[in-house]
C-alpha cells in the first residue's frame, strides 16, 4: 500500500513509520511526506531516507480550500492509498475527509477520547490521572474523533511534568503507530459506518 506521512513538525512519528514500513515484509511503504510548514524539521529527515517531500505553506494561499485543493492535486499525482498524520497540526475539511474516507490514520498523543486538542499531556497531569497514552483513530470531521484502531497506555508518575510524561508517551507513539498501519495495510481492521471492525476472518 502506498502511504503519504503528514507532519507540521519534528516528524519523529513519520521516522518510525518509515523504518518499519522498510522492512520486507510490511505490507506499506512511505512514498511522499506533506507538510503544511516548509521549515518542519521532519522534512529533512525524510529526505535523508530518500523520501520526497513537499511543503505546502498555508500562507502561500488566500484560502483553506485554495491551500487544501494543491494538497489534493499533489495526492491525485501520487496516488496513496492510505495517508497518516502524523503531529500534522491542521483540521482537514469534510470535503478532504470524504475523498479519503476510512483511509485516513491520526495519532494522538491521550486515551481518547480524554483530553482532545491541545496541551493533552498537562491536562492529563491536572486532572490527577495515574493513566496517560496514545491512540491511533481513524479520522472523521471532528478534531480528535473518529473511531479507534490502537491505544497503548504509560504510568503517568508522581512527579511528572508534561516534558517527561510527553516523553514516556512518545515511545509507546512510535510503536503503535507502526501497528495501527499495519492493521490497516493488511486489511486486518477498516473503518464501517463510522466504526472500526475487525474482520473475523484474520
Ligand atoms: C506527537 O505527540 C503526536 O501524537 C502529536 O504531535 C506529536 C508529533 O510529534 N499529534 P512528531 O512530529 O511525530 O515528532
């Protein structure tokens, strides 16, 4: 399967991606990285892997759609059939959503659907949870929705600052994802009717 990586930052999820879906045997491989921000410093290391790259700056378009619609034309050239975002730090319209549905893969770093959106890893803290993770969904309209694929699970500690609980949380990230793909790639799980099943058959 040919997989197109979404990132606005540090792109260490889109790494680990990369490096399982090297191996001979996964079923996907990583063909392109998009960023919404010329300056992620994931692009570089996907360039060093060989993986090419596009940036699509926000700024350089008069509207969401404007900026969506080169997106979309660059996927039509490459073809993916599933795309993974991976810390991509924009809501895609429904319209994007809909060309794309049940192939789309988001990770976020909680047990959704506790703490959406921003600073998950502080309000995990503030709230007194012993608990903290990451799941990996399929996207639907809602920022952070969408029906679960895999969630792995981190002790949060009693001294934990969002730094050191993020990092914790971070390792677990880079294995799921890779799992979450897997599933996916294989067939081994889909998204129906807003959910996700899981055949019987594997
Ligand atoms: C990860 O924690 C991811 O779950 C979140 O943003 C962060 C991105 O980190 N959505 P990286 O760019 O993959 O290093």
């Amino acid at each position: 399967k040919r997989v197109v990586a979404f990132i606005s930052g540090g792109g260490s999820n889109m790494l680990a991606l990369a490096r399982a879906t090297q191996a001979a045997d996964y079923p996907a491989e990583i063909i392109a990285v998009i960023s919404d921000r010329p300056d992620a410093g994931g692009l570089s290391k996907a360039q060093a892997l060989g993986i090419p790259t596009f940036a699509f700056a926000r700024r350089d378009f008069d509207s969401k759609d404007a900026h969506e619609a080169a997106i979309l034309a660059e996927l039509g050239r490459l073809s993916p059939d599933i795309l993974c975002l991976a810390g991509y730090m924009r809501l895609l319209s429904g319209a994007f959503i809909q060309r794309y549905e049940g192939r789309i893969l988001n990770i976020h770093p909680s047990l959704l659907p506790l703490f959406p959106g921003l600073h998950t890893h502080q309000r995990a803290i503030d709230a007194g949870m012993t608990e903290a993770g990451c799941t990996v969904h399929f996207v639907t309209e809602g920022m952070d929705e969408g029906p679960v694929v895999l969630q792995g699970t981190v002790p949060v500690l009693r001294d934990d600052t969002a730094e050191t609980l993020s990092a914790r949380v971070l390792r677990v990230e880079h294995l799921l994802y890779p799992q979450a793909l897997l599933q996916l790639a294989n067939g081994s799980v889909r998204m129906e009717d807003g959910r996700t099943v899981r055949p019987l058959s594997r």
